[in-house]
C-alpha cells in the first residue's frame, strides 16, 4: 500500500501578528525576546522579514504556562 498522504504544512506568523498575539506589545518587546529569551521561538527570515512557526510559538506558549502556573504567556 503507498501512503502518499500530503504533508501539513507549517502555518507562520509575521512580525506583526506575533504582536497581536500577545496582546498587541510592541516591536521592542518582541526585539527583547528575539535576543534575551533563549526558549522563545527564533524567526525564519524571507526576504529580510521575520516569520515565526505558529507551532513553536504554541510550544513555547505551553512551556510558558507550565512553568508560571498562574501567569499568562502574554
């Protein structure tokens, strides 16, 4: 039997829609966590834009609430 089942494919966010995510912090807070939070998720760049794997983010999100049981991932 050949399973040729299609791949999901990655699901990315830009710049700004990362922000939004997070409650619509700015582009500093975003730089911040690019260069001083070794777990948050690192950008693939396009054409010198950044864009962030939904998927990572998701983990990172998670991994977030799990350690600070009470805070939000914002």
């Amino acid at each position: 039997m050949n399973d040729k089942s299609p791949k999901p494919t990655k699901h990315y966010l830009t710049g700004p829609q990362v922000l939004d995510r997070y409650g619509g912090r700015s582009a500093m807070w975003l730089w911040r966590r690019m260069h001083f939070d070794p777990k948050f998720p690192q950008p693939t760049v396009i054409g010198n834009r950044n864009y962030f794997n939904a998927e990572e983010l998701d983990a990172y999100d998670t991994a977030a609430r799990k350690g600070a049981p009470n805070a939000s991932a914002a």
